[in-house]
C-alpha cells in the first residue's frame, strides 16, 4: 500500500524505480541509501540539473557520486511521450503528485497502465502542515520508499536521527521558558526587481514564532512593501542582503537598523528532507534565539553525513552548504556558524546578534 492507499504490486522481475524527476530522486537516496535499485533517473537535462541545481542542496549527488556518472541512468527522457515509449514490465515509477503536462503522474497507472506508486501523504496545501503532520509524513515516506524496494526494516533506522534531532533541538529550546519572542519574516524578489516583494512568516512551531504577517492582513488597497514597513520584524531573511541593506525603503526598518537582517545557508530544508529540515529548523533558531543554543551546528551536519552515509565533509564543502561567502558579511553569522565555532560547543553565545 502507497501513501495515496493504492495497492502496489512489485513485479517479479522487479527492475528498480525510476524517479521522474530529479526531486524524486534525492528523496529516494536520502530516504533508502539504495542507489543500487534505481532503473533509470532522467535524461541528460536531467542531470544536470541534478548536479547544478541553484534552488537545491540535499549533497545526494556528493554522497552517491555514481549516480551523477554513470551514463546508463541518464538516458531516459522522461515526457510522456518518452516514458510509453521506453517503459518496461519490471519499472516502478516514483509518481508522487507531479504533471507530466495536463497529465498528473497519479493517474498514469489508471489511464495508461504505469506501474506507478506514491510515496507521500496528500498536500495540505494551502494550509502549512503542522509539525505532527510533517513528521509522519516523513516517516510514511521512509516505509513506502523502502518497503518497495524489500527493506522495510530500514525505514526506522534511516529515520532515527531525524527523531533524534527533533527532539534535542525542543529540548534545548524549552520554549515555555522563553519570554519574549522576536517577530522574524522571510523576505524576497526577483534578484534584478524589488518592484514587487513577496515575504512570508509560517514557520515550524516548534520554533516558537508566531506569524508576523498576520498583523497585517493584504486587504488589496496597499503593496507588500507598505505591509513590510508596518510590521517591521525584528529580525529578517533575504537571500538578497546587500540588495536589501541598500535599498532606501527599508532604512527606517529595526531589523536594517540594528543589522539583524541575515541570508541564509544553501541546504533546502525542505520540510520531509530527514537529514536537512531538523538542521534548517536549527540554524533558524539559533538565529533567533542565540542565547538559548550552543553554536555547533556545523559539528552536527559533519556528524550526520558521517554516520548515516560514511561521508565525510571538508571544511571547505561546510563553508560551501553554509553559503559562508554571505553569512560571513554578518560578524554574528560567521562566528556562530565558521570553523571556530565547532572548536567549543560547550555553551550558547551569549552575545547579541547586534553588530
């Protein structure tokens, strides 16, 4: 049985899965570790975009680097056209609510007889998921993916540090002891055009912070710049932090005038990423709250690619995922996140982000 309750039938001349999309396929090897049953990952656009991806860095292609090489995996094409045409019996498809045109993948096994399987819950969306439901999520995915492939058991196993994690991080956090909470906002645009701002406030809540846009619902008579000026956040997120800095709307903001306005690392941490998302979650808060959490994140991500994959990261390869060309702009930033902070680990920073 799939995430969508569709009943799979393995073949028994079972090939391997095919992703799709590339997406699928780092969810695939962080969630199995088996890049041995994959049949197919794309084509040769494919990969690469798989290896140079700007939106993306879940380090898959870093720790199994035989898939981005091994020529016999990229030669599938995968419109729809392509995949009718070089299908074969033993395929199972990773078919996870993707469109293949006015076609979803879901509907490939009905109409044209795919052996396709789902392996995530339906979306909330447009409702953010709440953090129960991110985490079974996450472990519903673990089960459909490696049960598929015949080693179920692992799913636990590949899964523990996410628990793990989750757990220290609530821990350490201990939000009931935290009185005052600052208002944090994500804030974007296009990189050549702050014309239109978009920006966003949803955040885990296990984090603790409420939804600063909320103050200011969009009634439709104002531009998000005059929404982000009256809710002046505290502390900021932006990719783009000179652009932002320079830009003279935003000066009377407290986040540019204290210097709180941060970009961020380059892992994604997508919500169901069990490797990223608890790390993502981390780096936020200790953004946020630097008072509550000793500065070792960097020891941590070393450690789990470590353990989990038998991968070990340079100090240059940290420095490249942590975007440290950025984050070093920020004297907070480079201390809390730069190689000296993994030489003690022992206790918060108890300095202010303030600069």
């Amino acid at each position: 049985m799939d995430a969508a309750g569709k009943t799979v039938t393995v073949p028994e001349n079972f090939m391997g899965v095919v992703p799709v999309h590339t997406f699928h396929l780092s969810v695939f090897l962080e969630k199995t570790h088996a890049p041995e049953k994959l049949a197919k990952a794309g084509s040769p656009n494919d990969r690469q975009h798989y290896v140079f991806s700007p939106f993306r860095r879940d380090l898959m292609d870093w720790v199994f680097p035989a898939v981005p090489r091994d020529d016999t995996l990229w030669d599938f094409p995968t419109d729809l056209e392509s995949i009718l045409a070089n299908d074969q019996e033993g395929y199972i498809y990773l078919a996870d609510f993707m469109y293949l045109g006015p076609i979803r993948f879901d509907d490939l096994q009905k109409t044209f007889g795919l052996n396709t399987i789902s392996y995530s819950p339906p979306s909330t969306y447009p409702r953010r998921p709440t953090f129960k439901e991110i985490d079974n999520s996450t472990m519903i995915m673990a089960s459909v993916l490696n049960d598929v492939i015949g080693q179920k058991e692992m799913a636990e196993v590949y899964t523990a540090d996410y628990r793990k994690d989750m757990a220290q991080l609530a821990d350490e956090l201990d939000l009931e002891t935290i009185e005052h909470r600052p208002a944090v906002l994500s804030v974007g645009s296009s990189v050549n055009d702050w014309t239109y701002v978009w920006f966003g406030g949803n955040f885990d809540e296990r984090l603790g912070l409420n939804n600063s846009s909320d103050k200011k619902r969009a009634m439709g008579r104002e531009q998000d710049a005059e929404r982000l000026l009256y809710i002046d956040p505290d502390i900021i997120f932006c990719g783009e932090g000179k652009t932002f800095y320079s830009d003279p709307r935003w000066r009377g903001l407290r986040a540019v005038r204290e210097k709180r306005v941060y970009p961020g690392p380059r892992f994604n941490p997508w919500e169901n990423d069990s490797n990223f998302y608890p790390l993502g979650l981390r780096y936020t808060a200790e953004v946020v709250y630097p008072e509550r959490l000793a500065p070792k994140l960097r020891r941590m991500i070393r450690e789990k690619f470590e353990k989990n994959y038998g991968f070990r990261l340079k100090d240059s390869e940290i420095d490249f995922i942590f975007n440290m060309n950025e984050l070093k702009q920020s004297p907070f930033l480079a201390q809390r996140f730069g190689r000296e902070s993994e030489s003690d680990t022992s206790e918060p920073i108890m300095s202010g982000p303030n600069e």
